[in-house]
C-alpha cells in the first residue's frame, strides 16, 4: 500500500514555477531517494509535505486520507518528520533537552526528567545510537549532531523521516553509519525520502529513485539495480555529462608556491604541527582529511586571515607577510570554505559580490569612486564567461542556486588572474552540471601554469583532480602519494589517523 | 510567509529598504493612533486637523516643521550611517552635548576668526568633538569587545553631566540665574533660513551631508566597504576588508553628525550652551533612523515627518484640549509598525493582490531549493 501520496502538486514563486504538476508516491517501509541537481524543487516539493510550504494546486493523501498541512506543527504531529540540511539544534543544550523540547513529558507544570530520560535512552539503544544523552550538543560531531535530529524526529513518532541532503556534510565513514541506522529504520516499518544529487549514494542505499529535474518529476520508478551513475546524471541534468573527469598534469614546472614552518596555536591548542609543503607550477596539490583536522587553520594561514605562532609563505621566491587584503593583492586568490558565511554577501547584489575583495583594483574604481561602467562590463563578462544562470546581475546573490553562488565565487577569483588558488571544497552543496564545470575550470587554470592547492572534504574529488596528494591528520602531515597510489580505503584510513603495513594494504585490496 | 521572510531580513541586513513598507508603517500609525484618540474620547479629526494646520497648513507651520526636523535629521543621520556596518550608537545624546558645548566655546570664546570662518569653525570643532566620542566608543569595542549600546549609554551620562557642571561651574556665565555658558560672538551664529524663525543653515548642511552619504554608499569603495560588512562581516574579513578602519571611520563620522546636530542647536537656536540643550534628540534619531531603513536620503524625509508631527503638537497644545502625549503614542506606534516588517507585509501582500503580477516581476526570483 502506498504510505503517501501527493498529485499535482504545483508551486510557484515570483518568476519561477518550482513545481510543475508533480506526482509522488511512498511506499510503507521503504527508502526513496529523491534525486534531481540544485533548483531541481526537491526541497520544494518536501517543503510541501511537511506544511511548510503550501501548493497552488494539488492534494497530498497520507494513509488513505487526504491531509492539509498548515505548518510543520501539522506534519509532524500526524507522523511525517523532515531533519533538515542545517541542523535546528540549540548548541548549549544537551542532547535530551534537544530531543524533548517542543514536547516535553509534563508532571503538573515541570517536566517530567525522570520520564523524558527513560524514553530517550530507550530510543538510543533501540536504535544502536550510541550517543550520550547528557552530553551538549556542541560537544558533539556533525555526524552525531545528525543522529541527535534524527531521535528528534522518532522521538515524535515519525513514520515518514525526510532528510535533505543528509550526507552533504559528513564524512565517508559517517555516511556508512548513517546508512547503517537508515536500514535499521526501515526495518522498524518507517519510511524515509532522502533528498540527494549525490549518485553513488542513492544506489548504495535507495529501493528506489525518483528523479526531478526543473520542477518536473521525470522518473518516479527507477530501480537502482537497473540504474547507472551515467544514466541517472543523464536524467537529472537532461544530457550528457562527464563525470569525475580526469587530466593528467601536462606541464609541471618549477616550485611557485612554498609553505615552511607552519604552526598555528589557537586558543592554547596546537592546530598545525609546523608543516612543510610546496607547489609547483601547472600543479594540484590536494589535501585530503576528515574536517577539524586543521584544514580551517591551514586555509586561514595562507590567505592572510590569522597570524601563526610561525610561517613563511614565498609567492616565487618573494616573500608574503601582512593582511588578507596584501596576500590578495600578492596574487593568492582564496575559494573560501563555506561560500554562505565566508565567500559572499548574499542580501547584495551579484554585481556587488563579483567585485567583493577587489573592489580597490585599478580596473574597477578611481580615486575610491567605482566605476558603474567597468563594473558593469565586468560583471556581465563574468556571468557569461562562467555560465552564472540569472536574468540579471542586479538581483541578490541569495536568490540564486547554491551552484550558481559558487560560480560567482569561483568567477570573482579566476578572472582576477591569480598565480595561486587556494581552493577550499569549491564544489560543496553543487550539483552535477556546476560540479563538472568549475572541476573543468580548475583543470584549465592548472594547464595555464597555476598553482593549485584543493582542499576538499570529498576524497573523490581530491583524487580525481590532484596531481599529488596530502593526507592532514591531527595538524601534520602523515602521508604524500600520488593519485592512484593509494586506495580510497587507504586514504581514509590515513585520514582516521591509522598506519598502513603492506599485511593490511593486501588485505585491503582484497576488500576492494 | 515567504515575502515576510524577505521584507524582515531586508529590514535587518541591508540598509536600503522597500520604501513602501515604510509608508505603510507610517499609515498605520497614523491610523491605529486615530483608534486610541477616539477610545480615549477626543476626536481624531480634530486631533489631526490640528496637527496638520501647525505643520504643514501654513508657511509657518512649514516652516515650524522644518526647523524641528533639523536636529533629528541630523542624529537621525548619525544613527543610520553607524548601523550601515550594524554599530548601534547610542551615544548621539552625549555627542549631541558634547557638539553642543565645544561649539559653544569656541563661539564665545575664540574672537580672532574674522567673518564667515568663525562659525565655520565652531561647526568644525564641534563636529570633532562629537566624532571623537564616536572614535572613542569604536576604540573600545574593537580594542576590548565592548558593547557599543552599553559604553555610548554610560557615556551620554557623562557628558551630559560634564557639560551641565561646565555650565554651572567653571564656565558660567557671571550673574546669570541659569545654568548657561556665555553667548556666542554674533560672527558666530548660524544664519537662519527665514526671519524670526529657528529654521538655520544647518538643514541645508544637513540634507547636503545627507545626500552625500547616500551617494558616497552607493558608489564609493568606502560605501561598498561599509555595505559589506552590514551585510556580512565574515565575508568581508575574508575578502581583506580592513574591518576596524571602517568601524572606526564610520563611527567617526557618526558621532561628527551627532556633535553637528548639537552645534546646530547652540549657534543657531540657543547662541550659548545651556544646561539641558537636547531634550532627547540623540535618542530621537533612532525611529527616524529606523522610518527610513537606514537609508541617509530618507532620512530626510522621515525626519520631515517627525519634524511635522512635533510642530503639530505645538499647536495642537495651543489651540486644543487635547493632551499632546497622543503625538508621542503615534510617533511611538510608528517604531512599532516599522520594526514589525513581518505584519506589514502580510497587510501589504493583501492589499497589493490585484497589482502582484507587477511586483512580482520586480522581486527577485526565488527559487526554493536549497
């Protein structure tokens, strides 16, 4: 029996129609992968669902009834639950109090601990959690931090659990405990929609995959046994792309770009150990490393942004000292780690953020009076030049894609012609067309004969791009291979901090 | 749900609102004002038909209302500038005092300046001395983190009370009952725009700096600068903006202004400083700040409005029974409206129906994924 149903579900905002006439259907006891690039409408079509958005046309029917959801409060209360891409968690709270709160068992006007405690502690262990209840929720990981919004959602009684984009922010060996407790899910009779463009996952745990693409539901069937990862990218970008491309360095030339004593202590801990490293012209240097392992740290240090305990840093020879302003001027250009909080001013206008950090160049400004003029060429230059989908560089960055706000970032540096770029997960929360395309931009930039440094917390990125590649582990450096050296099973055992002996290499060749 | 999200982040992050929610909070104030005229029995009519005939029925009421908007265009211009890059200044009251007094000083006092330098100078130096208490409230809360609201509240007692002491003490005027410094050289005083008024040179300073700020914003890499950091100051750490420079600066010119409304009222108005000469204009500028969603340009409108409802009062006090206190509920009623973005927008989304095909095209797209 169908658990769930939603047909013709239309949505429209000003300018856009998010959804267009779609049908969805959810079995009992099954985990569907909703899959479909950014501004596809998942998240819309979700939303919808769980009362937070409300459709223009269409009837949703939930166990045979047909159902009106006028907020989440409504969902959630009739058993459909959504763990959202941004955890809603209060960091100073534990992990009980964030799972209890909203719902509280009452005796009289408290709180019932004593009983809240009990229930919560029966879920964890019901569920194979492994959490603490008592510990605060900022003490935990983000893969923990998931689980935590996960029991928030059982503890209400789901019995559908939607997740968006749940694994975009964890680590390999996250993402297989999650599936894990996924499975354990389904076998206790939920149902879970998981919200995704990331392909080799929705075949590793989908029954089944329903594809979206521009609003349209394109395929609501598709069984993963009889799917492809090249046959699915196909459908939801709507042509042929190239996946996880590959181009070997043609041109490697000297060392542009070296890094020597690098030590960074924060707040009294020893971040980065004192680290050595170079890059050499026409070259990729990747970093490879489970977050909070001094990656943070290491991005800062090279763009200007915190001052360590010691470091020299030469451009060719030359040295670079002083603020983030002068290493910018110096020819570092920085793809920030989190484009939101860092990359952009997302209530300014696309114009505005084109220009963000060289706004002072000669090219753009006189005097400290900018040029609308020059601004203008510029900014449409670069929305053609890199493809920025937008019906005008006047409108906010927010309004745009999270693919479509990474390009602006990428355009901002490239068009500035840095001598090195230090990139930091410049194809995080992308989808598979603007992937392809900034992955390709890097390749061309390499090819001219810049230093790249990529910092991403996708290995398969790391090792399809670089020409060369570190392990960061606790703020040093445990190992330097070259693509294909190592396996992806290696590398994260490297980056889990464990040693390989050639016994456990075969063993794990065996594995692969 | 959707387009009161957007008007209450406009409203929070970027300084330049959507003009129409800020006529709508000012209706609505005006209306909802009107309700508790008539609950508490007086007529609204005849409340507003005061209020209007003393502003803007005559060329005096005019003029009325624009010498009361002078002061509050100014601390109203003090406090939007500072919240461009999200500082809260609170201190405009003690730069108002402080402007006040150094202006005052140096019109009695320094009598060397021959002709049209002098007054110049009294603006300047008062306009220095209001914009070094902003410096100095910038210093600490870059140097220590302090809260700019707290230091520029403690710091309006201070100079207040510095300033009242200078005017009994040291510096008052000999013989003189009340607690005033000496009068100003007549070479001193700010000349007025129209005869037997209190309406001065200052507003025409102060729409000019008004008008400058706006333009200096918009296509300035300073006004860039100060945009980015409002709207988010990571990214322009990131970006290798120099955030302390631009604190410091803006708050800089943030206290002048203030200090300028204060020497506006001692060498135009008073030709001395007295003891008490702002009652409260520092703080004034905040709803006229916020009327105008931080926009330097609409200031000069907002504060024409709250310049008008306060010379209506005047009149309304004169020609009527009606207790004047129902001009601060409306003027109160419109901070209300204005920092309740959430309720205007539903009132204007339902308005605007028949027109949503328009605006629709004008609002930015907005997709919903994530």
């Amino acid at each position: 029996m169908d658990m769930l149903q939603m047909k013709n579900i239309s949505k429209s905002f000003p300018g856009t129609k998010a959804l267009d006439s779609v049908d969805f259907y959810l079995k009992e006891q099954e985990i569907l992968s909703l899959l479909g690039e950014n501004g596809a409408g998942k998240t819309t079509l979700m939303k919808v669902l769980y009362g937070m958005l409300h459709p223009d046309t269409g009837e949703i029917y939930y166990k045979g009834e047909q159902i009106h959801q006028k907020s989440p409060l409504d969902a959630i209360n009739k058993g459909i639950c959504m763990v959202h891409q941004h955890f809603m968690l209060v960091p100073a709270f534990t992990v009980m109090d964030n799972i209890i709160v909203g719902n509280e068992p009452k005796s009289g006007l408290f709180v019932d601990e004593k009983k809240a405690r009990e229930e919560v502690k029966a879920l964890i262990s019901r569920f194979n959690f492994n959490i603490n209840p008592d510990t605060r929720v900022e003490k935990l990981s983000v893969g923990e931090q998931q689980r935590v919004e996960i029991l928030k959602a059982l503890y209400r009684k789901a019995d559908v659990i939607i997740l968006d984009e749940p694994t975009a922010v964890l680590t390999p060996h996250e993402v297989d405990s999650l599936f894990v407790i996924l499975r354990k899910l389904k076998e206790e009779g939920k149902s879970i929609v998981i919200i995704t463009h990331k392909l080799r996952e929705t075949m590793a745990i989908a029954d089944r995959i329903n594809v979206l693409r521009d609003g349209r539901m394109i395929e609501t069937d598709i069984d993963p046994k009889n799917a492809t990862i090249h046959s699915l990218s196909e459908m939801m970008v709507g042509r042929q792309v190239a996946l996880g491309i590959k181009r070997p360095a043609k041109n490697i030339g000297g060392v542009a770009f070296k890094v020597e004593h690098l030590k960074v202590v924060e707040d009294g801990v020893v971040k980065i150990k004192g680290i050595d490293f170079s890059i050499r012209r026409g070259e990729i240097l990747g970093i490879a490393g489970i977050e909070g392992n001094g990656q943070t740290q290491l991005l800062e240090s090279l763009t200007g942004l915190n001052t360590p305990v010691s470091m020299k840093i030469t451009l060719d020879g030359k040295e670079i000292k002083g603020s983030a302003d002068k290493f910018l001027r110096s020819g570092i250009g920085h793809i920030p780690e989190d484009r939101l909080t860092m990359g952009l001013a997302t209530e300014m206008t696309i114009r505005d953020n084109l220009i963000l950090g060289y706004h002072k160049s000669p090219s753009l400004q006189k005097n400290g009076i900018l040029s609308s003029k020059k601004i203008n060429d510029y900014s449409n230059k670069c929305r053609e030049d890199f493809n920025i989908k937008t019906p005008s560089i006047d409108v906010k960055a927010k309004s745009l894609s999270g693919g479509n706000q990474q390009k602006i970032v990428i355009a901002r540096t490239f068009s500035h012609n840095p001598d090195v770029i230090i990139a930091a997960h410049p194809t995080r929360g992308v989808d598979v067309g603007a992937m392809e395309y900034i992955h390709s931009k890097l390749l061309d930039l390499r090819d001219e004969g810049k230093a790249v440094l990529l910092i991403s917390a996708d290995l398969d990125e790391v090792r399809s791009l670089s020409d060369r590649i570190l392990v960061l582990y606790e703020g040093k450096i445990v190992s330097e291979s070259m693509p294909g050296d190592l396996s992806e099973v290696q590398l994260g055992l490297l980056m889990t901090g464990n040693k390989i002996d050639e016994e456990v290499k075969d063993e794990i060749r065996e594995i692969d | 749900m959707k387009s009161g999200k957007l008007i209450n982040n406009r409203f929070l992050k970027s300084g330049s609102g959507s003009f129409t929610t800020s006529v709508m909070a000012f209706l609505l104030a005006i209306i909802v004002g009107g309700i508790l005229i008539e609950i508490a029995g007086f007529s609204s009519l005849a409340t507003y038909g005061a209020i209007f005939r003393g502003s803007l029925g005559s060329t005096k009421g005019i003029v009325l209302s624009l010498s009361q908007a002078t002061p509050l265009l100014l601390t109203g211009l003090s406090f939007a500038i500072a919240f461009r890059v999200r500082i809260i200044n609170t201190g405009a009251e003690g730069q108002v005092y402080i402007g006040a007094m150094a202006a005052a000083l140096v019109g009695a006092y320094v009598n060397f300046l021959p002709g049209i330098t002098h007054v110049a100078v009294s603006v300047l130096v008062g306009m220095i001395a209001g914009g070094m208490v902003g410096l100095f409230i910038g210093f600490l809360k870059i140097k220590f983190g302090a809260s700019e609201v707290i230091v520029g509240i403690m710091l309006n007692e201070i100079l207040i009370l510095i300033t009242a002491w200078l005017s009994t003490g040291p510096l008052m005027t000999p013989g003189s009952a009340t607690a005033q410094t000496n009068p100003i050289l007549e070479t001193a005083r700010l000349g007025r725009l129209v005869p037997r008024s209190q309406l001065t040179w200052a507003l025409v300073l102060a729409v000019i700096i008004a008008f400058y700020l706006e333009w200096m914003i918009r296509k300035t890499t300073l006004g860039y600068e100060i945009q980015v950091i409002g709207s988010n100051l990571k990214a322009a750490k990131t970006a290798g903006i120099n955030v302390p420079k631009i604190y410091l600066l803006t708050i800089f010119i943030s206290g002048a202004i203030a200090g300028l409304g204060g020497a506006a009222l001692s060498l135009g108005i008073h030709y001395r400083f007295i003891e008490g000469i702002s009652t409260g204009f520092g703080f004034a500028g905040i709803p006229v700040a916020a009327l105008a969603m931080y926009s330097p340009a609409g200031v000069v409108v907002s504060s024409f409005l709250f310049g008008a409802l306060r010379a209506g009062a005047m009149t309304l006090n004169r020609t009527t029974s009606i207790p004047i206190e129902f001009v601060s509920v409306v003027q109160a009623l419109v901070v209300v409206f204005v920092a309740a973005p959430m309720l205007i927008a539903s009132i204007k989304k339902n308005l605007m129906k028949p027109f949503n095909g328009i605006r629709n095209k004008r609002e930015s797209i907005k997709g919903g994924d994530a």
